[in-house]
C-alpha cells in the first residue's frame, strides 16, 4: 500500500467512555489524538447508570458536572438528584450508600467522605465526553476499525479498515480502550489471566411494572407490607433484587440467585423467565410486563462471571485502559469508574511522554489538568453485588483462592502518584501507569468479592452481616469504608473474614 500514513500523537482505539475521556484530556493539554471507533454513534442500549467517587470529582473539574446531573428531568429525577447530593453546582458526598445490602450512613462522616454519586445513563456521558474530546482538538474516526499495528522505536504504526479501504496511522503511543474481547489486548500478546466463576446466575431485564405494584413513593411492595425501596439492593432468603427507574417509564430490573436453575446459555432470556426469577426472590408473584416504546431494551442472563485483570497494562508504546485491561462483571459501575480513572492517571503520563520528547520540557506525570491529583486513585467497587467474584459462602474470596488476587498486592496500600523529573524519567513513570492501575483492578476484584460474600445466602454469611452491621457504629470503621468506595485505602473487614 502506496498511501502515506497519517500521524499522531496518540492513538486510541475505542470510543466509550473511557476512550473518549483519555481523549479529552490528551487534547485539553496540546496532545494530537485520533479515536478509531468501529460503532458509528454511541451505543444506545442502556448500561452503565451512574457515576461514583473520585470519577465524580474529575467530570465536574472539567465542566462536564451541571450539565449530566442535569440529565433527567422528571419528578423521580429530581428527587433522586437531591437524595444524592446532586443538587447544587459542584457534587456533594452522598449522605447514604447503599453497600451490599446495607444502607451506609456516610452522613455521619460526610464532611470528609469522599463518596459521590452521580446517576448518568453512560450513552448521556458518552456523548458529553464525545462532545468534549472534539471541542478540545480530538480527532474521532468513526465508523473505522483496527486490522492490525507494529511497533518500533519511533512509534507505533496502524493498519486501520475503513469503509473507503485500508488506511494507515503512526503514533508515538498507541492505547487500547476497546473493551472487554480487546483487539488491542490481543494484538499486543497480553494475557488476561483470572477466572470465570459460577454457582450463581444473574438476570437483568427492562421491564414496566404496574402501579398497582408499587408504594406511593415508588417502592416495589413486599410480602410483609416493606417497602422495597428502588435503587437499593435488597438481600432475602432467595438472593438479592435491585431495581430503578430513570425517568424513562421504563425500570431496570435485577436479580441475583444462588443454586437456581439454569436454563443452557443459547436459550435467551424472557419476560416471563424474569418474572418468575424475581417471584423467587421477593416471595411473592410481582407483575412483570414487557418494556415499551421502540428500545433497544436489556434482556439478558449471566450464569457465570468474570474476574480478569490484564497481566501488564503496557507493551511497550501500547497501553491498556477499561475493559480492556481489566473485566469484572457485576453490579455498581465499577468498570465504568475504574476506566476512567485509568484514563485519568494515564492521561497525564502521555501528556508528559510527548512534551519531553517534542523538547519542551519534562512536565510533572499526573500534575495538572489531565490528572487533578486523581493519579492512583483506584477504582470503585461500589453496587449491589459486587462483581461477581464469589459464588457461594460468606468466608471464601473467589478470587483471592483462584489466584486473581496475590498475596501483598491487594493490600499494599493506597498506591503511589507518579512524576517525572526528580530522578523519575518518563519511561519510569509510563511503567508506573501499569503498576499503579493494575494494583487498583486488582483490589476492586478483591473487594467486589467482599461485598458479594455480603450478599450470599446461608448462617455463615448472617453471622458475619451482623458482625459487619455492627461495626457501622464505628465512625472510623465507616470512614475507612467510604475511602474504599472512592478508590482509596483497602476495604476493612471483619475478623472473621480470612
């Protein structure tokens, strides 16, 4: 092929959130970036609902805060922006979390509680992160995908199918944000070592509930005349349901079940199958009916799960962020959180990389916009069940047994911000990028085990809840907590708990 390549100075492949965030922040400080994107617009089925804790704080210190708190617009929207601290112009700690069933009283530590939550359907972030990377000087090629790349000492250099043939690009580096089955991941040789567990089967499904079925206040109604509150996991005997609205007139609906039935994976899920799986779980028959309007709508069940962490999140100029380095299934959007604060953390060293070698100078790795003192903050292991890692009994860590977690590395600390200049090079603190975030997923995958132990059915677990309820009292206890949910300290535990 004759066609001379274009250039850049960072490619990125994929355009969700975090590619499109990476791609903001490169732009925002004079970094040239193409985004090569195979979907020609966003997708528009809904995932991802929300944001949680630093990742907060880093869409608000760029202007993008106001307008996504903003999203929605209805009644059960507002209230929900208010019971979530989202109600004035910059994000306050949410008063309560919910963690594995129990409703956290951070009210108690609020001032100095680092746990925001921002509800965001992820299709309305990736268009304001889309909105932004293009404003800032981003290029964004949709429509187009990676065939191929190599890499040298001056670049690396990209085979890219588009729909007017083979194209080409060259970039100093090149980051992979192309999800969980990442090209860019495989291309480069990196293993996705970890494990795919099962022993419980998760449902999800758009539905419309009748409102005979629900409280004034929007609560689904339970046997005992509770009221299950939405956006709330709720643990029974049966598993554990969570459900919500975002003003669609359309609620999401999950379920997580433990020793239940499960059909083969080629058989799809259905309304009724749904149905009956949160019959189960409730205790009582609840009429599910199917989701109006045009969609595309969720329906799907999970009889596995995975906890995957990259074995490096860098190949020399190809690095890994989101997805692609790291793959834990579960409630709670922890994926979601923890790429963009792989975006944020990588963002700043590339910024550096670039400046230094275009002789302007070595700035600070992580200092600056690109960062705002986020580097090394790690992910969010926030929601109703965690990722999925164990599968049954309170006192077992799935992953720390099959061998995702090592011993030492989960519980080294709050990991280190990364600089460049004072004895540090560049190349040092591109490697840091890898050492640092890697550490990070490797923690979520250990804590989103902790908190589906939390969720798991049997006396074992009821004992150790008790434990753990009881020490929400501790201020200190609770404190440290809400720094694990930011992307902080390591979670607590309990004694019990090996």
């Amino acid at each position: 092929m004759n066609t001379p390549a274009r250039s850049t100075d960072v490619a990125v492949i994929g355009a969700g959130p975090t590619g499109l965030f990476l791609a903001g922040e490169l732009a925002a400080n004079g970094v040239s970036v193409t985004v090569i994107e195979r979907a020609l617009e966003p997708d528009r089925l809904p995932r991802a609902n929300g944001v949680v804790g630093d990742a907060v704080r880093l869409l608000d210190e760029r202007g993008l805060y106001r307008g996504l708190a903003r999203n929605d617009h209805s009644l059960r929207g507002m209230l929900h922006r208010i019971g979530t601290g989202n109600f004035g112009r910059h994000p306050r700690p949410a008063p309560v979390f919910s963690y594995a069933g129990f409703r956290l009283p951070l009210h108690r530590v609020r001032r100095d509680s680092p746990v925001y939550v921002l509800p965001v359907p992820q299709r309305v972030l990736e268009l304001a992160l889309e909105r932004r990377a293009v404003e800032q000087g981003a290029v964004l090629r949709r429509g187009q995908e990676l065939r191929s790349f190599v890499q040298d000492d001056d670049g690396v250099h990209v085979e890219i199918a588009a729909p007017d043939g083979a194209d080409r690009l060259s970039a100093a580096y090149l980051v992979g944000c192309d999800g969980a089955h990442s090209t860019v991941r495989k291309s480069a040789g990196i293993d996705l070592p970890g494990a795919t567990l099962d022993g419980a089967v998760s449902r999800l499904a758009h539905v419309t509930i009748p409102r005979e079925e629900l409280t004034l206040n929007g609560g689904l109604r339970s046997p005992d005349g509770r009221a299950l509150r939405p956006f709330v996991p709720h643990r029974t005997a049966r598993g554990v349901l969570t459900f919500g609205s975002f003003g669609t007139g359309l609620t999401t609906m999950s379920t997580l079940e433990w020793g239940a039935d499960v059909p083969d994976d080629d058989v799809p899920l259905t309304i009724e199958e749904m149905r009956e799986s949160v019959g189960r779980v409730v205790g009582r028959p609840v009429d599910l009916r199917p989701p109006h309007g045009p969609g595309p709508h969720q329906l799907r069940r999970m009889s596995s799960r995975n906890a995957r962490v990259a074995a490096t999140f860098r190949a020399g100029r190809v690095f890994l962020a989101g997805d692609a380095a790291h793959v834990f299934t579960g409630y709670g959007a922890s994926a979601l959180n923890a790429g963009l604060l792989d975006a944020a953390d990588l963002a700043g060293r590339l910024v550096a990389a670039v400046r230094g070698a275009a002789g302007t100078g070595t700035a600070t790795v992580g200092g600056g916009a690109a960062s705002s003192g986020s580097v090394g903050g790690g992910s969010v292991g926030c929601g109703a069940a965690g990722s999925g890692v164990v599968g049954g009994g309170a006192a077992s860590s799935g992953a720390a047994s099959s061998g995702v977690v090592g011993n030492g590395v989960v519980s080294s600390g709050t990991a280190s911000n990364g600089t460049a200049g004072s004895g540090v090079t560049v190349d040092e603190a591109l490697d840091e990028y890898d050492a640092v975030r890697r550490r990070q997923a490797l923690r979520t995958v250990q804590h989103s085990a902790i908190q589906e132990s939390l969720l798991a059915p049997g006396d074992e677990v009821t004992a150790w809840r008790e434990e753990f309820a009881a020490r929400l009292t501790d201020r200190q206890f609770l404190a440290t907590l809400a720094d694990e949910l930011a992307g902080r300290p390591t979670a607590p535990r309990p004694a019990s708990h090996p």
